[in-house]
C-alpha cells in the first residue's frame, strides 16, 4: 500500500510521467517541419515544452548526455524510432533560441527516456512505475522507519503558515444578532436556523447516469 501510494503521488506530467508527457508531446508535433511553429506556440504560451529545465542542473542536465547514448545503444538492437529526430531537431532549435537559453531551458533526463522506454516495448502507463523501481527501496526503507520508531505515532507533512497570526473577530454572540436582524427574526432563530445548499453539478450528473465518472 505504501509503495502504491507513493507511486500515485509521483505520477504527473511535472515529475514521474514527464518522460510520458515528452513521448505524447513528440507524437503531437510529428515531424522535423513542424517544430518552428511548435516553438513559437510555446514562446506565445499555447504549447507546453516538456523535458526541459530543472529545479537543480540550471545548465545542461548530465544525465541527459548519458541516456542520450543509451537511446541509441537501445536502438541499434530494437530498431530506430522515427520520434529522435525530431526529438534532436527540437533540442537543436531550443537550444540555438535565445528565449529559452535566457531560462536556462535545458533538455533534462526525462526528454529521451521515454523513446527508450517505448523502443523496449513498455506502454507509457509504465513509465511511472519503472521510473520508481530504483527508488522502491528507499520508500519501504522510510515506511519501515515509521512502524519501527518508538516516538512515531503519526506522520505528518512539514506545515509552513504564511498567513495573518492576528486577525479579528467579532464573536459569535454578536454575529447570530446581527444575522438576526438582517433577517427580522430573534437570535435563537437566526443561529438554528439549516442553510440549504444546492446540489452540485457532479450529484447531478451522478443521479442523472450521465457523465459522472
């Protein structure tokens, strides 16, 4: 349970299903004779750039020099896939714009592994799991430490509170007599008073049978 969940919190296109995200975007643009207008749908905020930049490697990321020849080691035993070069074409053409050197817009990890993944036959619903099989080893390591501690009664995220500390407040008393007058009615009645709410629009699909999934 704990392996699964921490699976399904990496998933997403901006960490574990990035590589996933890179393959689809690869697939969307098609050809080397598409990229152009790709990169000015990216520049003009109507296409998203995946497999690019990273929190920690503001230069280019090292790993991504590696996985790059293991794309081809893996493609000279399961044959080429036609998205490399369009995959090469648009890190050439990003990496010659000044819009996205400026950023430090560089190709990361995540911007060949996915060709990789598909040249060795897994779907891309997999790419989240095996991009979290080296790391199963550290999750049951920390789930493991939870249950073994004796002061661990409870895990809980780290909470950092930017809000207001003091704010204030009329008391309760004060509110129920004021939302009695307002309605015209005595304060007892004001405070007992059910606030009905409207159905949702999901319960409304739900009760129809239409589209609630």
């Amino acid at each position: 349970t704990a392996v699964a969940g921490a699976v399904g919190a990496l998933y997403g296109p901006l960490h574990g299903g990035a590589n996933e995200a890179v393959l689809r975007m690869l697939e969307r643009i098609g050809t080397v004779e598409n990229i152009p207008s790709f990169i000015a749908g990216v520049k003009a905020k109507r296409e998203k750039l995946f497999g690019f930049g990273h929190r920690v490697y503001k230069n280019f990321d090292p790993r991504a020099k590696i996985i790059r020849g293991v794309a081809e080691d893996v493609f000279k035993i399961a044959g080429r896939d036609p998205l490399i070069e369009v995959a090469i074409a648009l890190q050439d053409a990003a990496l010659s714009d000044e819009y996205f050197v400026s950023r430090k817009l560089y190709p990361n990890v995540d911007f060949y592994s996915g060709l990789v993944y598909r040249a060795m036959g897994f779907p891309p619903q997999f790419f989240t799991v095996l991009f979290a099989i080296p790391r199963i080893v550290g999750y049951c390591a920390h789930w493991r430490e939870s249950l073994a501690g004796p002061d661990t009664k409870i895990i809980r995220p780290q909470q950092d509170y930017r809000g207001v500390w003091l704010r204030h407040y009329q008391p309760l008393q004060q509110r129920q007599q004021g939302a009695a007058e307002a309605a015209g009615t005595k304060p007892s009645q004001a405070a007992d008073k059910p606030v009905v709410k409207p159905p949702g629009n999901a319960y409304r699909r739900r009760v129809a049978g239409q589209n609630w999934m």
